[in-house]
C-alpha cells in the first residue's frame, strides 16, 4: 500500500498482504505444509529461543495465518493478533494467559449461550470460575472484583439480544482496578465498532460469523491492544515473570505491546494446539475483502426488517438498537453509527410454540446455529442454543422463551420480508 493512513475498505482487501516473492502470485496462497525448513542450525535456535520471528510448525505460526493476524489487526487497530481454530479457541488462551486456579474473572450475563456455558461450565475444570454482571449496569461490575479477579469480560454488541454495550463505562470500571477489559467484537465487526477505541485491551472474534462472512470457515482470533501494563501489579506472571521454556525470558519487557499476543502463541497455542487451518485461514481473508460492503447491506437490511416487524400485528416487541425508540438507541448512535448490525430478536404474541411455529414456517431462512452468513438466517434460542439454561438463565442473557433470532442476510431486502409474512400468515 502507498498511502500511510489507508482506510477501512482498502486495510480489508490489502492489509497484511503482499504479492508471493516466488510465483507472483496476487492472492494469499494457502501454505498447506505442516513444519518448515530451517536456514542453519543457528537460524534452528534462534527460532525456537524466540531470538528470531519465523516459521516452525504450522500448529503455532503459518504465512497463511500470519496475513490474516495482521488484517484483523490493522482493522481494529490493535498491535498484533493470532488466529486460531474457533472463537471458544480464543477465549480459552485468552485466560489460560491471565488465569491461575482459583481465580475469577468478570463478565456481563448477556453472552452468546455458548460463551455462558465456556465460562460457567467448562473452565470450572481449571479452576477458573466467572462473576455475573448487568452490561446495562457498569456499577454491577465493580461490585463482582476482589483480589483473585484478573479480567472483565463483555460482549459490544450482545448475542442475542442485539443490545449495545457502554464500552467505555466499563474500561474505567476495569481499569480502575488494574484489570484488561476484554471485548467480544463478533457481532459488531470492526466495521461497526472499534472497542480499543473505547478503552478494551483485548478483542476476540470468532472469525467463523461477519468476518469470514459465508459460513463455510470455522475460526477465532485474538487482537492485542498493546495498552495494558502486564508488569505493573504482578497479577499476570506468564507474561511479567521469567519463562523456563525461553531461557528465562520476560515476555512483556522483551516483546512490550506485542508481548499478549506473543504469550497466546508460544505459551498457550504451542501447548494447547488448537491451530486454525491454512485453508480455513485462506477462506475467512478471502471474506474480509468484502466486510465492508457486507456489514452496510447487512445493516441496512436489518433495519427494514425490523420496522416492518413492529408494525405486524402478531409481533408483540421487536429489540433492534437501529429503531429510533429503542432503548438502546443512543448507544448505538454513539459507538455504531454506520449502522446497528445484522442480529436482532423479537417476539410473538404466541411465545413460545409461535416462535417455534414461524421458524419452521420459513423457507427462504436457514434455520441453523450460526450468525454472519450473507443468508438470512432463524434460529429460537430457548429451544436451541439457550437450551442449556434455566429459564430465568434464558431471560437474562436476553433469549427468554418466546425470543426469536434473526440474522439478517444480504438478500434483497423485499424478499427477506416475503418470507417472514408468509411464516407469519400460519402462526396461529
């Protein structure tokens, strides 16, 4: 690239990027190898001593995956990234980086189903366990953290609620106890919004929704904000403290705001393998050449999606933060303004057997787990995702019993209409 300061849809198609110095060959190759030929001996331990960047294995670094670390970088504006093998992928590093057994973390109640049950469920078998939060409620954080908390969590644009999240509320909560604020920017893209702008330290993305875009790649990263001191309190001793792997090497003082992401490779994705694939890689750089003009349509059909919704006469509420009566609608002309995204729920009059009833009924609609996709997508988390949760779980993570998901594809926005009238028609 020539211009020193690109913009957002020239960082999407070139960041990262540059023609193969062998083949000439203008697109990423897919590097489909799993280990790579050393120099020398001494180019061997350099390598391996992390006295030297380069590739090893593929299980820990490919050129496929280095270009594509770099382009979600460069899009949110972080230092460094790493690429993995899903978005539960990242968020396990993430706190295998920052947790010890016995600590805690802080994280609001309104996740992804999935997430709820990562952090309820499954890191209870490292010992790490989660405080539940109101991101409504910034105050509702500071009352969860006490001496073993090392890290807030939220999601900026709640699944499946579709409500905006005061990010930089929630910053100053967590930088005010020396804690990371870790964001799930997902739903949002960095198109809609750039939570390091607002005070987050670190992003995770599962690459797998608006990223890659075509739901045909399965992926995660991490973006390292490179704002958050790792040395000052003595709280994050894999990334402060000399490392017996690496010669007694301190990851933050050596590599300084890279030194996060340095950590999530070569202490968690070297060890815990969970290596996103040259291909997956390849397909996911390949979607983001469009996120731009993706995220708009999707928005911009969203939104019509969600006026005619209000105005039908079985529909008992819509939850679109684009509507200018919705009580999230100032969040998110304040952080999202381009636009509120692609998800949002409502409900019908019927609760729960309606909601069931519609997503059946659709035809044009992919009813399916799964977020992002340039079709139009359906989905009843009570009865699906949200499964897992007691019912009282359901409504406070926002997919109470008779919420409908949408995710608003990038179809022609009558014929998305089309179809939910149809379904609608026969919903008793």
């Amino acid at each position: 690239m020539t211009t020193q300061n690109p913009g957002f849809s020239t960082l999407a198609v070139h960041a990262g990027a540059q023609p193969d110095p062998t083949t000439g060959a203008r697109a990423t190759p897919i590097y489909q190898t799993t280990s790579f030929v050393f120099e020398n001996a001494d180019h061997a331990a350099a390598l391996f001593g992390l006295q030297q960047f380069g590739n090893i294995y593929t299980r820990i670094m490919n050129p496929t995956q280095a270009v594509l670390e770099e382009r979600v970088a460069a899009l949110e504006g972080g230092t460094a990234a790493l690429a993995v093998a899903s978005g539960h992928a990242a968020q396990m590093l993430v706190f295998h980086t920052i947790m010890r057994p016995g600590d805690n973390f802080v994280a609001a109640r309104q996740l992804y189903g999935g997430s709820v049950n990562q952090f309820g469920h499954a890191f209870k078998n490292f010992d790490w366990h989660v405080r539940w939060a109101d991101s409504s409620d910034p105050s509702s954080f500071e009352s969860q953290i006490d001496s073993r908390t090392k890290a807030v969590f939220i999601e900026s644009l709640a699944n499946p609620g579709g409500t905006f999240v005061d990010i930089a509320a929630i910053a100053d909560v967590a930088h005010r106890h020396g804690l990371p604020l870790i964001v799930d920017n997902t739903m949002a893209s960095p198109y809609l919004v750039r939570p390091l702008e607002h005070g987050a330290d670190i992003i995770v993305h599962s690459l797998t929704k608006f990223l890659g875009g075509h739901g045909n790649s399965m992926g995660g990263v991490v973006v390292d904000g490179g704002t958050f001191d790792w040395s000052k309190s003595g709280k994050y001793p894999m990334l402060s403290e000399p490392r017996p792997e690496y010669a007694g090497i301190e990851l933050h003082k050596t590599f300084g705001n890279i030194a996060f992401a340095i950590a999530l490779r070569v202490l968690g994705l070297r060890d815990l393998g969970p290596a996103i694939s040259p291909f997956n890689a390849f397909m996911i750089l390949t979607g983001i050449e469009t996120l731009p003009l993706r995220m708009q349509r999707h928005s911009d059909n969203a939104i019509a999606v969600a006026k005619w919704l209000k105005g039908h006469a079985k529909v008992a509420w819509v939850n679109y933060a684009g509507l200018n009566d919705d009580p999230n609608y100032d969040l998110q002309q304040r952080y999202s303004p381009k636009g509120a995204g692609s998800v949002f729920t409502f409900g019908l009059k019927g609760g729960y057997e309606a909601g069931k009833s519609l997503v059946e009924g659709l035809q044009m609609f992919s009813h399916l787990a799964n977020i992002g996709d340039t079709r139009s997508l359906v989905i009843h988390p009570a009865s699906t995702t949200h499964r897992q949760l007691s019912e009282e779980q359901q409504v406070s993570a926002g997919a109470g019993p008779d919420v409908v998901r949408l995710s608003i594809g990038i179809e022609d926005p009558a014929d998305i209409i089309a179809d939910l009238d149809q379904a609608l028609a026969n919903v008793a």
